[in-house]
C-alpha cells in the first residue's frame, strides 16, 4: 500500500519551455496540478548545438555567413526571458518554480535532466517552436512520451 501511495505522490515536475504557446499552456496546467498536490516546477529551456538551432534556411546559406551569428547568446537571452515570464505565472499562483537551461538535443536531454534530478512527472506542449520536420512530427514530445520512465502529460 505504501508503494503505491509513492507512486501517487506528486512533488516534482518537469516543463520543457520554449516560449510557444503549447509551451505556455503546459505550465499553466503544471502550475495547475502543483497548486493541487503542493508540487514544485522546474522549467527547463534546451539550448540545441549550434547545427540544430539553425533553421531549413539559414542551414542552406554558406557556412562562413552563419559563423557571424551568435546562436547560443540568442538563446540565453531567450531562455532568460520565458524563464522570468514563467516564474511570475508560478508565483501568481504560490507555486515554488525554478529555471534551468541546458544544452543539448532537447528529447533526449530532456529524458536524461528528468531521470538525474527524479521527477515525478513531466507537462510538456505538443508542438514548440522547432523547425520544419519538429512542428510537423511533434518530435520532441514524442520523444519523450517514448522514452520517459514516469508519467508525461501533452497539452495541445
């Protein structure tokens, strides 16, 4: 009985953030179900290598053109901005929130960052801002219903 009162237990949860609005809609339902059981949210916003972050058209363009832009202080600054917006809301709501970025290849990042710090349950938007084959496929929340250990909810 102990165990499966363990398993109902809802203490930590994971939001991947990237500032779409399947993002935004996902925490509000984290910030939801952590006013409810009392939980804390982690945002956690993937900063993709620079070949990844690189759009269909920008990846046709010469190399030595792209080199000049900064990708990763970009996407810094962007993290920095959702993750402010995103502990007002969870403040709002007296809901604990902290934000992290990290960088990698967000569905297996994600998988790997939700099993080293043991979350309980991951809200994730269907579709974020990926490029092309991302936003027709869903690929990274697809990736991580697939390959996550605990229990994931899509917010469309």
């Amino acid at each position: 009985m102990s165990e499966n009162k363990k398993q109902l237990r809802l203490s930590k949860i994971l939001v991947p953030l990237d500032g779409s609005d399947n993002s935004k809609r996902a925490l509000l339902e984290a910030t939801f179900l952590a006013s409810l059981s009392k939980a804390s949210i982690t945002g956690i916003y993937i900063i993709s290598s620079e070949n990844e972050s690189k759009s269909f058209i920008e990846s046709l363009k010469p190399l030595s053109t792209l080199e000049e832009k900064n990708y990763t202080g970009k996407q810094l600054s962007e993290a920095n901005g959702i993750m402010g917006e995103a502990k007002q809301m969870c403040e709002e709501n007296n809901v604990d929130f902290e934000g992290i970025a990290a960088k990698g290849t967000p569905g297996p990042k994600i998988i790997q960052y939700s099993q080293d710090k043991e979350f309980d349950h991951i809200v994730i938007g269907m579709t974020g801002k990926g490029h092309v084959g991302e936003v027709l496929l869903g690929s990274v929340s697809y990736h991580v219903i697939h390959h996550a250990n605990l229990p994931v909810t899509v917010v469309k």
